[in-house]
C-alpha cells in the first residue's frame, strides 16, 4: 500500500500545481481582451485603408508597382510561419509546425516566434532565410513596420517571387483555423466595391501613384499588424483553454488522491484496532 505521507505530499504538489495554472489561465484571459480590443480597432482601421486604396486603384496602373509584380528571375517562395515566443499553449505550435514541414521542401522559411525557432534550426531541410523572435507581448506598429519593411524587400530586392505567410486565424472565441495568406505580390484585398464610400472626386497631392505607393506601403505594415494580433489573440484562447483543462484534471487528481489518502488511513486504523484487540485477547488468556 502506497505510504499515507507520500499521498499527503502529492496532494499538497498538485494543489500548488492547480494554483499555477489557474493564475496562468487568468493571466491569459486579461492578455485574451487587451488583444480583441486592439484588432478590433486594426480590423477597423485597414477597412479605412482599403477602401481609400479601392478608389486610388482606378487612378493608377497596379502593373508599375513595385508591391504587385515580382523582380525574380525563377519561381522562389518564402514561407514565414508565425508561432510564439513561449510554450503552455496546447497544440498551438504543433499544428504550425506541422502544415510548416509539408511546405519545407518547396519554400524558404522565414520564422517568427521562439518556438517555430528552436523546432527548425534542428531540420536539416530547412532553409531559414531569417527570424525574429521576441515581439508577442510588446507588439505595436513601429515593430511590425520594422518587420514589413523587411519582408517586403525580400520581394522588391528579386529574392523571392512570392511570399506566403502561415497563422493561426481568428474567426471566434470558439474557432481558430491555419491559414496560408499570400502577401506578395499584392493582390485581392480591395477588388470589391466597399459599401458607404462617400461621393464626390478625390484630390491627390502629390499624384495618385505616389499617394498610391505610400498607402499601399502603409497599408502591407498594418495587414503584417493585424496578422500578428490575430496569432496572438488565438495563442491567448488556446492557453487559456489549456490552462482550464490542467486546472480541471488538477482538482481530479486532487479528489483520487483525497480518496487514496482517506483508503490509506482508514486501512492503517483498522490494522491498529485489530492489533488492539488481537492483543486483549491474549492477555483475556
């Protein structure tokens, strides 16, 4: 029979343990509403943009710029996988890394996160053409503008013919999904005419190619923001979903130990009461 003190011991670590992650799970959910507060405010934002840029398209010739043709001489793809900087989060780097490993023998990598980092420096096949890791809890424009501006040359310098990025996508508090979003060249995000533009003829200054270039500019650093805050955001349910579930089989650990400890001792006072009475008996004798 399992000794009553171990059983004692364990129920006080996995207390301490259930304290853990409940803090962590709580940690989580207050990082879970910072984040949906900030890409709601993103969403909106690049639906601003988007609909400025659906009205300047008609001015310019897409052709000419630099964001929308690619300058390589072969067919190369960069493939940027955006996983996070710590662990505790259930299957969310798994499942990247796994849609990551069927791409690995057609693109580059370009890695985002310490976890994709530390996974596929050990690959042999993997070709990393660079990473950064560290940005996920301190995420604003001035870092993912620094981001875009590098990823973009990658493009216009003629390096790669198309960039591909792999996410997790939030769609809900209840559903996240991967997605493989095309970043270069440019293309699809303002074909359709936005509802409630407001009449009358724009004004350019400049010229609508250079008004054109910087918005579609400034416009690729806030898509690279909301993309990164979307990951985030789902890193954030899916601990908290984690942490809930540890917290949960904590405390039913914490009952099958209760009830090995009650067992336990129950079994050592009926051995006392038999060896008292086994012991009257004989001296009755």
């Amino acid at each position: 029979m399992e000794n009553i003190k171990d059983v004692k011991d364990r129920i006080k670590t996995v207390r301490e343990i259930r304290k853990i992650t409940r803090a962590m799970k709580m940690v989580a959910t207050a990082k879970y509403k910072k984040a949906h507060l900030r890409l709601i405010e993103n969403l909106n934002y690049v639906k601003s943009i988007e609909n400025l840029l659906w009205r300047i398209q008609w001015e310019v010739v897409l052709r000419y710029n630099s964001y929308f043709v690619s300058h390589c001489s072969d067919d190369r793809s960069l493939l940027i996988v955006v996983t996070s900087d710590k662990g505790l989060c259930g299957g969310f780097n798994a499942n990247l890394i796994r849609m990551a490993l069927k791409h690995i023998r057609k693109s580059d990598l370009f890695i985002i996160g310490k976890k994709g980092k530390s996974f596929f420096h050990r690959i042999e096949d993997a070709n990393i053409a660079g990473e950064v890791t560290d940005i996920f809890g301190k995420l604003n424009y001035k870092i993912c503008a620094s981001l875009a501006r590098k990823i973009a040359g990658f493009f216009i310098g003629g390096t790669y013919a198309k960039i591909n990025i792999l996410y997790t996508h939030f769609e809900s508090m209840g559903k996240q999904s991967l997605k493989i979003e095309q970043l270069f060249p440019l293309t699809g995000y303002f074909t359709e005419k936005p509802e409630g533009l407001p009449a009358g003829k724009l004004v350019y200054e400049p010229s609508p190619e250079a008004v054109f270039d910087n918005l579609v500019k400034h416009y690729f650093e806030v898509q690279l923001l909301r993309i990164l805050l979307e990951s985030e955001l789902s890193e954030q349910i899916t601990r908290m979903n984690a942490m809930d579930a540890a917290t949960k089989n904590a405390s039913e650990l914490i009952d099958n130990l209760i009830l090995a400890y009650n067992r336990a001792r129950q079994a050592i006072i009926t051995r006392e009461i038999i060896e008292i009475v086994s012991g009257a008996e004989a001296l009755n004798k």
